[in-house]
C-alpha cells in the first residue's frame, strides 16, 4: 500500500510539472524551457539567470512559479512522511487516487486546442488589463509580427556604414529603427537623425529581421585586412 501511495504522488507530481509546462508554452515560452523551469523550480534547485529572467519579466509566468515552488516544497514533506510511515496502513489512497485521476483530467484537457485558446485569451486579457505596456517583456510590448526583433549591431572599421548620417542610413519607410547608439559609455538619443555613425559603435535596432541581417552586412569592414 505504500508503494502504491508513493507512485500515486510521484504521479501527481508529474501531472503538476506537465499541466505548468502546457501554463508556460500558453504565455510563450518554448517547450523545452517551459519544462527545465518546472522542474527546477519543483525541486528547489535553482536555474539558469537568462532562463531566469523569461520568467520574472512574466507576471503569469511569476505566479506559475510561485505554485510550483510551493508544491515543491510541501511535496518534499509529504514524501519524507511517506517514508517514516512506510508501514502505516492509514495512507489515504482513496484520496490521491482522486487527486491523481482530476489532474489527469486538468492535463488531457490542457492539451485541447479550444482550452488552448480559451487560456491563451484569458492570459492575454490579464496582461493587458494589470499591466502598462512599460512593464510587459519586450517581446509581448513589441514583437508585434513573428519576424520582428530587437537586437544590436556594431559598426566596424571602413564598414559602409562608417561616417554616414543616421538620416542617410534609416530611410523613411524603411522596416526598421534605431532606437539609440551607444558609443563607450554614452547612450545618444538625442538629435538621432542628425548623428554621425563612427567605427565601434553599437546601433540597437528594431524591425524586421531579414532588413537587419542585410543592414549587418553593411556595418562590417570592407577590409580584407
């Protein structure tokens, strides 16, 4: 019986980690990570600060983790109870057994494409109803089309980019911007369009890739040597 309990919980526990994996991939997050995040964040043992970061910028994401690490911790102290009582008959299989069959439930039904959907529109709505644009992850503020990024560029030497205005380089009507130009320490924003772009300067842009991957070879020396 208690073997039955403990692979009862492990189930459970499973169930938890896949229906949070189905909650992260609905706000974005890749499978992959979605799944590494869960895990670690069950089990206590920490992960990745760039991974990290996908799911502190996330306000569903936080609240997500916040279950996950919870149940992590009570899970710890129900297993160890588990074990120190491994010869109890008073395990309460009933119980779990139900525990286990409504999450089965809750994950069969997170895989459908109108539950999907369903939450996929709910979490939109939550974004946009508690937070300013301000506060949303760049990608939700501002990969408005799937082939929209933000990214930088440095400018090389006798690139074709050096010593050009950034009026005569960012055209109107062009699928990308300059947001700013960092040069050493100094972040210009200021009178933009009038700026001279020079050698070891970090452009930080914003538009359509394919745009930004033909300005990158621009940015590059000339130069064979």
């Amino acid at each position: 019986m208690s073997l039955i309990f403990i692979l009862l919980y492990f189930l459970i526990i499973v169930l938890v980690i896949e229906i949070s994996v189905i909650a992260f991939t609905l706000t974005g997050l890749e499978k992959e990570v979605a799944r590494y995040q869960a895990i670690s964040m069950l089990t206590g043992t920490g992960f990745t600060t760039d991974e990290s970061q996908l799911i502190i910028d996330h306000p569903i994401r936080r609240r997500i983790s916040m279950f996950l690490i919870l149940f992590g911790a009570f899970s710890l102290a129900v297993i160890i109870s588990a074990i120190t009582n491994i010869l109890s008959d008073d395990l309460r299989l009933n119980k779990l057994i139900m525990i286990s069959a409504g999450l089965l439930i809750i994950f069969i039904l997170g895989k459908t494409p109108m539950t999907k959907k369903l939450f996929q529109n709910r979490f939109e709505y939550e974004m946009k109803k508690n937070l300013d644009i301000s506060e949303l992850p760049i990608k939700e503020a501002l990969f408005l089309d799937e082939d929209d990024v933000v990214t930088d560029v440095v400018i090389e030497k006798n690139s074709r980019l050096d010593g050009k205005k950034v009026k005569d380089v960012f055209k109107e009507g062009w699928d990308v911007n300059l947001l700013f130009i960092k040069r050493g320490e100094m972040n210009i924003r200021k009178k933009l369009a009038s700026e001279t772009i020079q050698a070891g300067d970090k452009l930080y842009l914003y538009g359509n890739r394919q745009v930004i991957e033909d300005l990158t070879n621009e940015t590059e020396s000339d130069d064979p040597h």
